[in-house]
C-alpha cells in the first residue's frame, strides 16, 4: 500500500507521519539508509510527525523507510506549462491554485488563458497569455499588487500576446515586460468587431513587438509609460491610441509602420 503520489512544482507537501519504528525519508533515489535525500525537506527522516517539503523541480522521487526496502512509493512532480485563470476560487489572485484550471503554471515557458479579471500578486514570466473567444468575460482586466511585473518571452509562440474574444477588451494594468529570445513577435487581435488591448501601467519593449489584427477596428490602447529600447512596429490592421496618460519620454525605440496599404490598414 505505497501509492504512487502526483503533485506540481510549487505545491507544498505535507506528509503526517506516525510509523514508530520506521523513519520517514523523501529521497531521489530509492534505498535504504539516509543517502540521496532530497534538500529543503522540514523533518525528514522523523517516524512521528510531519515531513514538509515544496518542490522546485519536476522529476520522480521517493518515499522511503530508511530500515525496510521494500517500504517505499514514488512521488511525481509535474511542470504546469498550460493552464487557464478562470477564477473558480473566487479571490482573483493568480496565487491561488483553485483559480486555474490545470493548477498554477510553474514554469516560464507556460501558455496561460485569462477568462476572468486576474490579480498578479508576485513578479510572473510567461511565454504567452491570451484571451479565449468562447470562454473569457468581454472585459477581462490585470492588474497587480505587491508591485509586481508581468514578463512576456514568447518562448516557442509566434503570437505572445493575444486577444481572442470577439468585441473584448483586455486590460493590462500593471507593468509589462516584453522580453524574447527570438525574432520579432505579434501581439495580435484574433477575432471580429471592435476588440481591444490596453496597456494603462507600462509596457517595456526589450525586443521588437509587432501588432496585428484581423480587421480595422482593433484598438491598441497605451494609456501608460512605453519604455524599452525596441521597435513597437505597427503591422495590418491596428488602430493605435495614445491616451492622455501616454509618456513615451524614456522610450529609446521607434514607433514604425509595416504592412499593407491601400484599404487594407
């Protein structure tokens, strides 16, 4: 009865240990004795209390009595690379795992989808973070406390920013950090009427950001400080507004136009 056991990076893991005789160990290797033991496990090796232990790291790892070898289960730690926000807790906090559907992505290199209105509450680096057409609330807004950052990379996307709700708006009210490795990205509008994304804190631009859409009445909104080095490279179909909060002093990069012509932008 040594049950293999799942978990995600990040959790924290309790294990309430009453074995009189048998000490307790979380290893990365199965075994007898006290070798190969996992670090930053509270307790461990105790046979009457609780071992604590948050993960860092996917992998596989163990569960062991350190006298009797065959008194021993896996534990699995799993990445969370997609997951989406749809606020199921009820608080709005991107800390919560109740919030997302698959659990909170742990990895930068995650895909996430925002359905409901979501509160960063520590410095976060995703690989892309979009809107669903069928799912997410019209208005959709993210806002931070605790003063942090949200970094989008782009890693293994070609559209790191996206707004997929027909007619909707999506609201970046904290800093953003747009930070690839590769070549140029598109923030884009994906779907029909009148949709929207708004940058109202900051936006740095530390690699080009190209923007795109699907028809005329996309709105890039920058209500805030645009900062950065790289080019902000206005593609088809993007309707730009500088609102009267707009400070483009610090801004080190060119705005540009690329695409058609004629009617077609």
């Amino acid at each position: 009865n040594d049950p293999d056991i799942t978990f995600n990076v990040g959790d924290q893991i309790t294990f309430s240990v009453n074995a009189s005789g048998h000490p307790f160990y979380l290893k990365t290797v199965a075994g007898t004795g006290t070798g190969n033991l996992i670090s930053g496990v509270t307790n461990n090796g105790t046979d009457n209390g609780n071992v604590v232990w948050t993960p860092n790291s996917a992998g596989t790892y163990y569960y062991q009595c350190s006298l009797h070898s065959g008194m021993v289960g896996k534990i699995i730690i799993k990445n969370i690379s997609e997951s989406t926000f749809n606020n199921a807790g009820g608080d709005n906090l991107w800390s919560n795992a109740a919030n997302w559907s698959a659990g909170i992505p742990n990895v930068d290199t995650a895909k996430i989808i925002v359905d409901a209105d979501l509160i960063v509450d520590s410095n976060k680096t995703v690989a892309q973070i979009k809107t669903n057409n069928a799912t997410s609330s019209d208005s959709v807004t993210i806002t931070a406390n605790n003063d942090a950052t949200l970094t989008v990379t782009g890693a293994g996307v070609t559209q790191p920013i996206q707004n997929n709700k027909s007619a909707g708006s999506f609201v970046f009210n904290l800093p953003v950090i747009f930070d690839s490795e590769g070549a140029t990205e598109t923030l884009r509008f994906n779907s029909g009427a009148d949709q929207s994304i708004t940058f109202s804190s900051s936006l740095t631009l530390n690699d080009p950001l190209t923007v795109s859409g699907v028809n005329k009445n996309h709105d890039l909104n920058l209500n805030g400080s645009l900062l950065g080095s790289a080019n902000l490279i206005f593609g088809a179909k993007t309707q730009a507004n500088f609102g009267t909060a707009y400070d483009g002093s610090s801004y080190e990069g060119t705005l540009t136009t690329a695409g058609g012509g004629g009617t077609s932008n």
